[in-house]
C-alpha cells in the first residue's frame, strides 16, 4: 500500500495577525491544504491519503474538504503531534491501526503549505521510497550556506556544490521508519526537526530527489504574496 | 488544485505557468504520458510564425498530439488510469452543416489556447476517446495526425465521384505516408501511388502499388483523385504536378499547412473540372473511427511503427528543448515525449 502524509499540524505563528493557521489560508481563492490535496487526488498510485491536522482544526478541516473537494474515499482527516516528527509517526500509528503495515508499504509526507508540488516529484518519491527505503527532496543551494553556533560569527562555510536546500516530500518504507524511530532515545526525539534525519541518524542513506526551486512553502505573508504572484501570469488570448 | 503548463514564452524559449484550477468542474483531468511532436508545433517553436502571431498567440504550451491516463473523473464515469487519447478541438456551438473542426469558434489546444505541456490536462468529458489495451503508446501518441488523414480520406471519399482505379498521394513524409496507408486499407482494391523527392525515403512505402520521385514521373501516369501532403511552399510545385497528373473531374484533397499563397494552375482546373478539397484538422467522430480502425487492423500500427522515430524521457524544461531540437535534426518520423516531468 502507498500512503500520503499531508501536514497541516502546525499553527502557522508567521504569518502574521490572522486567526486561520497558514494551510487554511486562502490561495487563488482556495484554502492552501486544499490545493496540496488535490495533487494527490489526481496521483492515482495513493491508497490512502492522511491530512494531519491540529485537533482544534479537525471540523475545518473535514468542512474545507467537503466543500472544495466533495466526498473521496481515499481521504481521511486525523489529528496530528506535538511536532513534525510526532505528527508523521501519529500518522503512521492510524495506518498500523487500521489498514495494518505490510513489509513494503510506504507513506510520502508532504507540508500541505508546498502546493506548487509536481506530478513528477510525487512520482519520483514513490519510486524512490519503494526501492531505496528513504527518499528526501531538495534542489542545489543558490545561496551560499554559512555555519555559525552563536549567531554572531561564522563557525564554518561549508562548500556551496555540496549543499542543497530541503523540500518535501519526504518518503519512507514505513516497517524501517518506525523501527528506526523507536531507537531513537527522547533527548534525539525532542531535537529532530526533520524526518530525514531519524533515518541518517542511523547511518542509513536517503536517497534525494530532485525538487524545484518553485515548490515553495508558504510560511509567511511574503511567501503568500509570491504563490498569488506567480500564478497571476500571462494567459494566451 | 495549482497546475503546472510548460509554455513556450518566445521563440526556443520555455516557462512553467501556474494556473489555478477546480477539480470538481465538469472535465476529466489526464495526466499525459505520450506526446508528439507535430511541424505546426515546430514553427512556433523556432519563432517561423510571423511576429504578429508570435505576439497574439505566446505564451502558450504547445503539442496537441498526445495520449495520457485518466487522473480523475468528478462524474465518475471514467476509471482512474484508463488510457485515453486527447482531442485537441475543442468546439463551443454545434453546427448542422459545418463540422466542429471548421467552425470559426471552436478552441485548438496548441493554437491560440494552451497545448497538452502541462502535469494535468483538463479536458470536457467528450474531449476523450479511450484506447484499447497493447496499442503501442509510441504510435498512440499521434493518434491526432492519424484521425487527420481518416478525415481527409473520409471527406474526399463523400466529396469525389465515385470512380477509384488509382489514387495519388503526393509527399513522403509523416502525412503522405499515413494517407496512403489507410488509402490502401479503406480501398484495398484500388491502386495507391506515392509521389516524393527521396528515395529512402519513398522505400518505406512498402504497402503502396507504386512509388515516382516527382523529378521523374512518366507522361502516362494517371490518377482518379489526389491527395496533396506536401506542406510550405513545396505544396505549389506538388499541387501543379497533380493538376497534369490527374483526370479530368477527379478531386485533390489539400493537407499540406503552408505560410506562404500557393499558385496554382486555376486555367487547368477549369478546363478539368477539378473539385480541390480543403481538409484541416479532424474532430471526435475522426478520433473514434481511428481508434476503431487500428482495432480492426492491428497491423496497421505495425507499420504505423515505422514513423517512430525518437523517444525521449522528458523530466524538465531542459529536456523538453532538447527534444524538440533532436526533433529539428530529424530526417524521418515522429519525435515523441515520454512525459515524465
């Protein structure tokens, strides 16, 4: 089986003085969430699709879905974590509940606030995560990456070709992301801000697919006023 | 949902678009799998359209040959993952008399609205013909051009008086050879002559009766009807040749696309009571005949596999140049896509 991961857990503290958290606000005219569920609507490789969300959110978010989307089967609204790794393994845990996890079955997780995600993307996490076990997305740094402990002076400039930014999605065989997990003590737990890292962590590779520099995530005011910009192009007469 | 659309921007220059859309209105969403390269695609793509349409018509995502899986259905009316083929005409009135591929009004992906470059294409439900299971996708993939030739053939067949000893297809490449392909299969009995400029390339012609370099057709050589597949400002010299070649109240289908005024020998054309057949494009009903054709004759598609010529995996806008320049290099058959991006 091939699960989706959509997470909208968070409670979008940047972007500014509205009460909505970011994945509910509106872009071209449709909740963010809306837009990120509907590119895996239209893959036709996903068995079940989790959107994650915070408990308070969980009726808006079953009511935005119902009313962009209707009623789809493969859809199913479930509360998230404390974080983003607690949500992801909460996810997995409604998976191992109800569906049960089989040896290769494998979840793509993706920031329901990246709508400009491609087919190609998806795809390429799919295959990836079947064969290989663990799959991150990223592009080549533009930006010179500096290193620095404090905050205040440079610890290191690592090299720029050997850098790349990180995306999503992020894809696992889920039987090798909880088994990696539960080694894990709490202290590591508490620090991972990434679900890549529970894998690396343990010395074992993550295979990279290549993102795009568009497959933006909409954290801020700034981000959304881009996402409008760029879809406010030239259309042929 | 937001869709990407590959569009060309300016002469051999592409940019992705992002168009907002609604995956509950009422058109099916096919993720393309195979698309094809078509010589109209071409003059946009090397900028041989005149500035002034270059200027209406950009940016737009070209290809209108294509096929692709069925993504989604509102309705429910299609399985996801059903193959279809796209039909690129897209008609907004129905005309009693006049057929949706020459109404003024009707949408053309590819020409003047966006083409199949994109990761979904959201097509009305009736835009769609499925395609039957072991159809080669790499032939699949220009269904379009094939259902141009069974209009044309349908068109002169409804159009021309009835004697059929011996047609003329005048052209070598893509279109010339699909024309006198079916020509053979819908008038098995009739005698099918091809007219080209090179002999390799007139080799492929293995199914036709007869093959003449047009440098070298002798004075005896007749035909009932004629089809012109030349195209540019070579569709003159082949029409004029036809003119002398064909018998008086035969009729000559014109498919060749040309950005030039073509003279022809109107004094001949009286004196022959010629009947000239304008034939562009083709609609759903061309679509469904083709499909059920190449159903009927499966080895029509082996030999439809001779205009094969390259496949490449697209996964980005680099790619996409650089096919559409192998495409540019290629002497023979068509360049198709593998749409992976």
């Amino acid at each position: 089986m091939i699960y989706a991961e959509i997470l909208a857990a968070g409670k979008g503290t940047r972007m500014g003085n509205v009460n909505l958290p970011k994945q509910f606000l509106s872009l071209q005219n449709r909740p963010i969430v809306v837009h990120t569920l509907e590119k895996f609507l239209v893959h036709d490789r996903f068995d079940k699709i989790l959107v994650m969300v915070p408990r308070d959110w969980m009726n808006h978010a079953q009511d935005v879905i119902r009313r962009h989307i209707g009623t789809d089967e493969r859809v199913v609204v479930v509360e998230g974590g404390e974080d983003r790794n607690g949500t992801i393994m909460r996810g997995v845990q409604y998976i191992e509940e109800n569906y049960g996890v089989r040896d290769d079955d494998i979840v793509v997780t993706h920031d329901s606030v990246r709508p400009f995600v491609t087919h190609r993307i998806i795809e390429e996490n799919i295959e990836y995560a079947l064969r290989f076990g663990a799959v991150d997305t990223a592009v080549p740094a533009t930006d010179t990456i500096i290193q620095s402990e404090d905050g205040r002076v440079i610890t290191d400039i690592p090299l720029r070709s050997e850098m790349f930014q990180g995306q999503t999605p992020q894809s696992f065989n889920i039987k090798k992301l909880v088994s990696l997990y539960q080694k894990l003590t709490n202290e590591q737990r508490r620090m991972l801000t990434d679900a890549c890292k529970i894998v690396s962590l343990s010395g074992e590779p993550v295979h990279i697919v290549r993102g795009e520099v568009f497959n933006i995530k909409i954290t801020t005011p700034y981000d959304l006023r881009v996402a409008e910009a760029m879809c406010e192009e030239k259309e042929p007469v | 949902m937001i869709n990407q659309v590959y569009r060309l921007v300016a002469a051999r220059q592409f940019e992705i678009a992002y168009k907002g859309v609604d995956l509950r209105a009422d058109h099916v969403v096919v993720r393309p799998t195979y698309l094809s390269i078509c010589a109209a695609d071409q003059r946009y793509y090397t900028g041989s359209r005149n500035q002034e349409t270059m200027r209406q018509k950009l940016p737009m995502a070209l290809i209108h040959e294509g096929i692709g899986l069925i993504a989604y259905d509102p309705a429910g009316e299609y399985r996801t993952g059903t193959s279809v083929v796209m039909i690129p005409n897209q008609p907004v009135e129905h005309d009693a008399v006049i057929a949706e591929n020459y109404l003024r009004t009707s949408r053309f992906c590819s020409s003047g609205h966006d083409g199949f470059m994109q990761d979904y294409v959201f097509l009305p439900r009736d835009r769609v013909v499925p395609l039957f299971s072991g159809f080669d996708p790499h032939v699949a993939a220009f269904t379009e051009l094939v259902s141009v030739s069974v209009h044309a053939v349908g068109r002169l067949s409804r159009k021309s008086h009835s004697r059929r000893d011996v047609f003329g297809v005048w052209g070598d490449g893509n279109v010339g050879f699909i024309t006198a392909l079916l020509l053979k299969t819908y008038y098995p009995d009739s005698h099918v002559a091809v007219f080209g400029k090179t002999d390799w390339k007139l080799e492929n012609f293995s199914f036709a009766d007869a093959v003449y370099r047009v440098d070298a057709v002798p004075q005896q050589v007749h035909v009932d009807h004629a089809f012109e597949c030349v195209g540019g400002i070579g569709s003159q010299a082949a029409v004029n040749q036809i003119i002398d070649h064909i018998h008086p109240e035969g009729s000559i289908a014109l498919l060749g696309v040309s950005e030039y005024p073509i003279e022809m020998n109107t004094r001949m054309v009286l004196e022959k009571g010629l009947t000239v057949i304008g034939s562009s494009r083709s609609g759903r009903d061309d679509f469904v005949e083709t499909v059920d054709l190449l159903k009927r004759h499966p080895h029509l598609i082996d030999y439809l596999q001779r205009l094969v010529g390259v496949v490449n995996e697209v996964r980005s806008l680099h790619d996409i140049v650089a096919t559409f320049e192998v495409d540019l290099t290629s002497p023979w058959g068509k360049t198709v896509m593998k749409w992976a991006i």
